[in-house]
C-alpha cells in the first residue's frame, strides 16, 4: 500500500493543483443557484417539515445545500474537468498510476495485434488498459463517513409530485427516486409504466455491453492477404470510433496507421501493388435504421470512418454518408498510395478462412466507448455496441438480434424487464419501451462494487452545467450536482442519471414524459424537478 500511494501520491497532488482554481470557480457560479433553487423548494419543503427527523437548532439549511454542493462539485468538476469525462484513451490517469504501482499490465487487449510487440494501433502516448476502478464514489463503496438518513417518500412526494405535474411534461409521466448506496426505491409515480424512453435507452445498451464483453474489450480493424495472391482485404470489425483525420487518430484507432503499418508489411513481402477489397460482413440485416436516412445516424456498418460524417464535426446530427464501408476503403486505399503501395479501386469482398494477417489497429477499451457514448449521446456507438453485444452473446449482429441480446443480458442480471421493450441500441425507435423502475435499477446496478466493470455508465454521464448534452442546463440550478442522460424524441422528454442530494446521499432517479407539445418546456419542467432533487433534504 506503501507503493501505491508514494506513486499514486505525486499525480494527486498535480491534479489537485490544477482543480483547485476549477472548483472555486464552479463553486461561486453555484452558489447563486443553488440558493435560488433552495428558496424556490422551500414553500413545499415546508408542507412536509413534520415528517422531517429532527435537527439541531444551530444548523440552518445552507450548510447541508453546500455540502451538497461540496460533494457534487468534487465528483463534477474532479472527474469531468481533470480527467475527462474520458481522456484520449479512456483510461483515468490515477488508475493507470495504481496498476504501475501493482506492477499490473493493466487490462486485456482483446483482437488481434499488428506484431509480436502486442501494440493496439492507438496513439502511442494513450494509456494501456487500467483495471475497472472498485467504486465510483464515496457513497456507492460503503465508506464510514457519518451521513443523514435517506429521504422519505412522503416527503419526496411532497416536492416531487406538483412538479411532475407541470403540464409541460404532457399526460402521462413516469418517475423514480432510488437511493444508490441501499438500492431502495424512495419516491415513485407510474414507475413500472412502460414509456418510450428516446436515448435514456442507451443506458441499457451501455450495461448490456460491458456485462457481455467487459470494460477493458477492445474491437480490432485489420487486413489481410490472400495467400499466394496480390488480394488485400481491410477487413471491418465494427469499431465505431475508427478515425481517418488524426495522423495517431487522436486516441482513437487510425485507419492512417492502419495504411502505414500495411504498406511497411507489404513491401517486407515486396509487395507495392495489391487488389483491394473489404470486408464488412461483421454485421448482418439491413444497414439503414428504421427511421430511415437521417442526420442523427449513419447506415450502420461493421467498417465505417469518423461515423461516415461529412464534415469534420466529431458528435451532434450532420449528413452522412451512404455506404460507411466503401468509404473508409477509399481513405484507405488513398492512404495506401501515400505510403508507395498502389491499390486498384477498392470493391466489397469476404476474406477466406486462409488470409494471413498483415496489420490491425484496435480501439480504446470498451470503458472509454460507452462514456463518449453516454456523454455525446452519440447515437452510432449505440448501434455498434448493440450489434457487438449480439456479436459476444452468439446472436445475429442486426437491428433485431442487437435488441434481444441487449434484453438477454439484462435478464441475466435480473433486473425490472417487465414492459420493456428493445428494437435498437440507440433509442431512436418510437416503438423501445422502457420503465423509470428499469432505468434507475440500471443505474443502482452501474454503481454497485459488485460490477466495477459496469463504473462507465456512472462516469459517462454528462454532468449538469459543465459536459456533452446537460453543457448548456442547470446554468442557475443543480449544476455540478446532476449527472443524467438526456432523451428527446417528438413529444417525448426523458432524463435519467443521478444527482447529490441536500444531505450528501447520491441518488438514481429516472423522469419520463409521454405526450409533451413543447421540447424546450418539457426539458425545462424536467430540470427543475432534477434541481428540487438536489436541494433536497426531505426526510
């Protein structure tokens, strides 16, 4: 232990160095909200002050709200501002600290390397797999620091309930409030109603992928060649975040790696022509989501460059491509020629059983996937880990066979699937269903010590005010204090994360909203319950 923390000891003190400054900014820009927001839940707090346990006189309601805010801001601005959300590999800094410090490798590469060196093909400076981190915060490892009791639900209901009944937030809602440490549902409405959830479905995809391939798989993007034969094949293996801008792909698998470790192979066989095809026969059905051609998805495809953009946008809805895989074999094959190998026009083709292989680039873990994904709401990782999920369990990689074996794996986890149902990764299909008592037991389960592998789903949700879809909300509320995953579809509005609430406790909560005529009053109506949430105390 003695090595541990003299290793880990010097990168604390940098970090903590570098976040200071971030969390007494963050701290005055919240202040004012914060006590807005306590001001704003006091009428109803107090309708329900008789069911409250009893406090000393000397402690008013700030010093909780502040250590409330304390909590939220050291998780918030700690994690999100100092070490990502994800950093180029996904890897935390601190982790890759204690596996030196273990004298550990770090985690598995899982698919193949390019040589006997066992390098992934990521940047160079990325960090190797780290093991899974054993909780995510105080409150989910059982630490002894004295906490208030939970919330109760009379007094939840108190200031929940004549919020959820906005009519921004349409005719038929659902909702949950579990606190994480017990497990135990504290507050619900409708909560085994099963709504459309829009991208809160994307919690369950996050789940079902690490329980089936854990935090550390990596997905591989490699050729080979034919034996006896000038026949190259790139040869797709559904890494969604494989890039052909950055020259090291900026921590991301590059296909430009790819093409220079290729053509230094090619020509040690003297090789400086070849026929090039690809193969993208990973997945099966059809590539085109049931919505059709649109800006928020690419057609989904085992081999596809930067989410086939056509533009140099990294996240967020912009037109696409129409065959992600003939596109990424032309970047190639153009790749290829920069480096001396001439490649004929690139055509679709199944490699043979007997090709040997020449190069790969892999992925980061799977770990730093699902946090972009989670944080960006990146709509093509979701498919891709819903058809990798299918790929790991033995289904078929498609639309359908993605959905099902998403529900299989959360059955083996026996968690609320009653009323659920699954059509896509990504939650862009009118037709998913999903429950608040789901959503929340998905996220109790994320932080569970039990399943360290499943820690991602926590840490990749944006947090209130600072990252990916919530930068722009809680600007004069919870911000620092929430961390949820949006969903919006037309005349659906969901949000479902956790958020720190008055006393400290770290609670999951789940709000799902059917019907709503106007986006901005609904996503409006929602933040504000999530904000009642934080400057609360009830007990």
């Amino acid at each position: 232990m003695t090595r541990v923390a003299d290793a880990v000891r010097p990168r604390l003190a940098r970090a903590a160095g570098t976040v200071r400054p971030h969390l007494e900014r963050a701290a005055n820009a919240v202040r004012p909200g914060l006590q807005r927001a306590t001001a704003a839940a006091k009428p109803r707090l107090a309708r329900v002050r008789t069911v409250r346990f009893t406090r000393p006189k000397s402690v008013g309601t700030w010093p909780f709200t502040a250590g409330a805010a304390v909590a939220g801001l050291a998780l918030a601005v700690t994690v999100a501002t100092a070490a990502g959300p994800w950093d180029s590999s996904g890897q935390r800094t601190a982790e890759e600290d204690r596996a030196v410090a273990l004298e550990r490798t770090g985690g598995t590469d899982h698919g193949r390397n390019s040589d006997s060196s066992g390098s992934s093909g990521t940047a160079a400076g990325a960090p190797r797999p780290a093991p899974s981190a054993a909780s995510v915060l105080v409150g989910l490892g059982r630490a002894t620091t004295a906490v208030q009791p939970s919330p109760t639900g009379t007094a939840l209901a108190g200031v929940l309930d004549p919020l959820l009944k906005d009519a921004a937030l349409g005719a038929h809602h659902g909702a949950a409030v579990v606190d994480v440490a017990t497990g135990r549902r504290l507050y619900g409405t409708g909560a085994g109603d099963a709504l459309t959830p829009a991208s809160t479905t994307k919690i369950a995809t996050a789940v079902a992928a690490l329980s089936a391939m854990g935090a550390d798989h990596r997905l591989s993007t490699r050729t080979v060649l034919e034996p006896g034969t000038r026949k190259l094949v790139l040869v797709g293996g559904g890494d969604p975040t494989l890039t052909s801008r950055a020259r090291d792909g900026g921590g991301w698998a590059s296909l430009k790696v790819l093409a220079d470790r290729t053509a230094k192979a090619l020509k040690k066989r003297g090789l400086q022509e070849v026929t090039l095809s690809y193969d993208a026969s990973l997945y099966a059905g059809r590539a085109l989501h049931r919505i059709g051609v649109n800006v928020n998805l690419a057609p989904v495809s085992a081999l596809a460059a930067d989410e086939g953009r056509t533009d140099d946008s990294t996240s967020g809805p912009v037109k696409r491509v129409s065959d992600p895989a003939a596109d990424a074999a032309h970047k190639f094959a153009a790749f290829l020629e920069d480096d001396g190998v001439k490649a004929t026009t690139p055509g679709p083709a199944r490699a043979t059983g007997k090709a040997e292989d020449v190069a790969a680039v892999s992925s980061p873990p799977l770990s730093a996937l699902v946090e972009r994904m989670l944080t960006n709401s990146d709509n093509d990782i979701a498919e891709a880990l819903a058809r990798q999920t299918a790929v790991a369990t033995g289904k078929r990689a498609s639309f359908d066979g993605g959905a099902a074996a998403i529900a299989a794996q959360l059955r083996k986890l026996e968690l609320p699937l009653k009323g659920a149902q699954f059509h896509d990764g990504s939650g862009l299909d009118r037709n998913d269903r999903l429950t608040a008592d789901l959503l929340t037991s998905l996220l109790v389960e994320a932080g569970d010590p039990a399943h360290p592998e499943l820690r991602p789903v926590l840490t990749g949700l944006p947090v209130a005010g600072f990252t990916g879809t919530l930068t722009s909300r809680y600007n004069d509320g919870a911000a620092g204090l929430v961390r949820a995953k949006t969903g919006t579809l037309t005349g659906v509005n969901t949000l479902a994360g956790t958020v720190v609430d008055q006393d400290g406790r770290l609670l999951a909560f789940a709000f799902l909203a059917s019907d709503t005529t106007d986006a901005v009053a609904a996503q409006s109506a929602l933040d504000r319950t999530a904000t009642a949430l934080a400057a609360c105390g009830c007990h």
